[in-house]
C-alpha cells in the first residue's frame, strides 16, 4: 500500500508544472518595445499604451508630438519645441510588469553651435529614483556619457547640424528590473560654441524592453514539478 504523500504526487506534480509554466509565460509576454512602428496611436493624445506600457505627456494640456529629423523619428511632447521634451516637461512610462531594458535610443540631443543648443543632458529617472544622466560632449561632436554605472553609449547620429543627434544607451540599468521610467531634460552644459540660448530639449526614438529572466522561486517551483513526474514514474515502474 502506498503512503498518503505517494498518493498525491501526481497532483503535486501536475500543480507544480502548470504554475511554473504559468510564471514563466507571463514573463515572456512582456516584453514592449516602443518605436515609431508601435506609439502611432499616441501621437495627438496625453495618454496611451502600447503593450505591456502605460506612456503619459506632462504637464497637463500638453501631448505626444512625432517628428523626424535627418534618419531618425523621435516622439516628444507639444509645448517650448515640437517634438520634444524640453525642461518643465516629462515623459513616463509605466509597466504593467515589470521589465528589464535592452536599450534606449535618445535622439536630437545636441551640443551647439548648431541651433544655438547648450550641451544638452537627458534625465532618466527609474522606478521614481534614482536617476541618471545622457550628456553630450560640449568639445567634441558625437560623444556622450552616460551616468549610469552599468551601460554603454554608441552614436547613431551626429550631433551637427545635418545630424539627428542619436545616441544609443545600451543595457542602461543593467539586469535590473523596471517599473517605470520618466524621462526630463536638465540644464545642459557649455556649448561647442554659439550664443547657447536654447536649453536642453531631445526625444525618444525606441526604449526596447526584454523579458525577465525567471525568478528562483519559479524555477525551484518548475524542478519540484519534474521531481514529482520523475518519483510518479518510478513508482509506476515499480
């Protein structure tokens, strides 16, 4: 006669490989990706999602605005400069579930003279803090930093004025997971040169979400259920 816990194995088993299996599927389904090919429905609007992320234009009244410069499509917010996000304006992003970010993509970031630009900085703030910086190079054109201790920033665009001032950040947080992100611009720095009136203003061009990686309990969870199955059939054997 078998034992009471024996009897219930296969149930143990089954349970254990469907809620592992469940987990796992959620995940995988969350990875967003945000780009001039999914935030079409945004444009025009305060307030849109696009898969598994929320996106809010701040401050109140204002909306997505697209537009493109040389090879890049950026989305910014209407207000100071069309298309853009200038300082005094925000750009949030809020998920569902939660992501890791394989890359962010900042466009029409510039460092003077052109456009009588500073050397302007982007702000990204991660799960309401802390936050990091994307700053062009006020002596060199198509250089940028990232504050970031993980990440690495390669050019996608000049920064003179027949450019898009692009920058890729890639793998900004490293394997951390993401709630939400917000993006500002801040005071930029010294100019290559010109007068450098117009303050710190860019967009977004892509924020490239990946899929998690499955928690340890999930996949402690998903071995239980394989131990399960192995001692079901071994009994069986038996």
């Amino acid at each position: 006669m078998f034992s009471t816990t024996q009897s219930r194995l296969p149930r143990f088993a089954a349970l254990a490989v469907t809620l592992a299996a469940s987990l796992m599927l959620s995940q995988a389904a969350s990875a967003t990706l945000i780009d001039p090919t999914t935030w079409g429905g945004c444009v025009g609007s305060a307030n849109c999602v696009i898969g598994n992320a929320s996106l809010t234009a701040l401050p109140s009244g204002r909306a997505f605005e697209q537009k493109t410069v040389a090879d890049q499509t950026g989305l910014g917010i209407t207000g100071l400069t069309a298309g853009e996000i200038d300082i005094g304006e925000m750009f949030n992003v809020n998920y569902g579930v939660s992501e890791t970010i394989n890359a962010i993509r900042i466009v029409f970031i510039f460092n003077g003279p052109e456009f009588n630009d500073v050397a302007e900085i982007a702000r990204v703030t991660v799960n309401g803090g802390p936050s990091y910086t994307l700053a062009v190079s006020g002596t060199v054109d198509n250089i940028a930093s990232w504050s970031g201790a993980g990440g690495s920033v390669v050019s996608c665009g000049a920064t003179t004025a027949a450019g898009s001032g692009c920058f890729d950040i890639l793998n900004p947080f490293g394997g951390s997971l993401v709630n939400s992100l917000s993006f500002t611009a801040v005071t930029g720095g010294t100019p290559m040169g010109g007068t450098g009136t117009n303050q710190s203003d860019y967009a977004i061009g892509s924020i490239r979400g990946a899929q998690a990686v499955p928690e340890p309990d999930t996949i402690v969870l998903l071995g239980a259920g394989f131990l399960g199955l192995g001692l079901l059939r071994r009994r069986r054997a038996a």
